[in-house]
C-alpha cells in the first residue's frame, strides 16, 4: 500500500445506540428524528381514520407520504456530510461488515432499523471513499466489543457495562474506544499495515494524554455547518 501512514487511517465503533465512535476519540451523535418519527405516527393514525379511497384520505395519504420524504432527506443529508468528513479527514477507513450473519443476529430484531441506517451509511461511505481515493474497508466485527484491544482477550460485556476493563492485562478503556481499536487494527491487517505502528496501546495512550483531542460532536452540528472540525 503506497503512502498509505497508519497514523492516517480511522477505525470506527457503529454504536448500538446511534452514534460512532472513531479510534482517534471522536464521538458522533446520530440525527436525533424523534420529533419527525412522532409526527408520522400521528399522521399515520389520522390517516387510518379516514375512509380508504375518499378525498380526505387522499389527502391525507400524502401528507403521510411527505412526512417521509422529509425523513429520508434528513437522513442522507446528515449521511452525505458525516461520511464526506471522514474521507476528507483520513486516507483509509475502517467499519465492521454488517453482512456478516453473527452481528446481526446478536443484535437481535429490535435493531434491524438501526442496522439498515448503518448499511446506508456504509454504502455512502463506500462511494465517497471512490471519489476522494479514501480506501474503505468493512473488517470482520466477531468480538470487536469483547475482545481486549491490548492483549485480544475476551471478556463478556453487558450493554449496560460502559468501560472495558480487562481482566487479563489491565488494559482500561471505553467500551467503544476499545471496539474502534479493534476496528482499526483489523483495517490496518487487511491492508498490510500490521500492526507495528499504531498498537492499541500507544492509539489509547495518545488520546488519553492529548486531552483535548477526545471529542464528542452532536448531530445538529453536523448539519448546520456541514463539517465535524472545531
Ligand atoms: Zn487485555
């Protein structure tokens, strides 16, 4: 891999619960649509008031149908920009293979949703990683949250369980921090790049000791200027 500096590739966490984690500590909230999400339910409702096939129900029927199409424009927009942050910001991104079968199923059904938003990020990131000539490369997610970014020893995590503490080495750490170490370490073996220059170890001491480098950028920020610099 020509010019191609580990210092200049990113792994990233997709959260669970709407938000990604880079390895170099930047946190993004996801879009934040309840309010829309509410409106279409209560569209949704008036809409099966009404007689099916009457005036008002066609009415109705597209005021539903707007709602949506409002949805979907906010939801690429904030697509558009997050991903065109991060090929802009690094050479090689790495993200967990949604394909694979094991994920989804330990995410269980009430995430589907969450994982079809992820798989259109994915897809966005993809094609910008073509036009700005970032590599983009979905890694194997099998145990990035379980696994020790230090020493690669698994440890059970609850959801509820925010820290990584591991229970070989010591290494302590965020729970997502730790999963977009992983990331970033598999990235970096899918293209070559091992793992000499960016362990686990010196990623997480640099951000630890680089205070304000560590980051956490909510979604409306995103939107409103279009970049997630400071
Ligand atoms: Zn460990």
């Amino acid at each position: 891999m020509d010019n191609l500096d580990a210092e200049d590739c990113v792994g990233i966490d997709l959260g669970i619960t709407n938000y990604i984690y880079t390895s170099n500590g930047d946190s993004v909230d996801w879009l934040d649509l309840s309010d829309e999400y509410e409106r279409l339910r209560r569209e949704q409702r008036s809409l099966s008031r009404k007689e099916h096939g009457s005036n008002n129900w066609e009415k109705q029927r597209q005021e539903v149908a707007k709602v949506k199409r409002r949805i979907k424009r906010k939801v690429e927009d904030f697509q558009h920009k997050l991903t065109t942050w991060l090929v802009k910001m690094y050479d090689a991104v790495f993200v967990e293979d949604l394909n694979v079968v094991g994920m989804l199923q330990q995410r269980g059904n009430a995430r589907n949703k969450q994982d079809a938003a992820w798989r259109g990020f994915i897809e966005m990131l993809e094609y910008k990683g073509d036009l700005y000539g970032t590599h983009v490369v979905q890694v194997n997610p099998a145990g990035t949250t379980k696994e020790c970014a230090e020493c690669g020893v698994e440890t059970e995590k609850p959801l509820w369980v925010r820290e990584h503490s591991c229970p070989s080495c010591g290494f302590e750490v965020d729970r997502d921090a730790n999963a977009s170490y992983n990331v970033l370490s598999r990235g970096l073996q899918e293209l070559g790049l091992g793992q000499a220059e960016v362990t686990p170890v010196e990623t997480a001491t640099a951000v630890e000791t680089d205070g304000g480098r560590s980051s956490s950028v909510p979604a409306s920020h995103v939107i409103e200027t279009g970049s997630l610099g400071a």
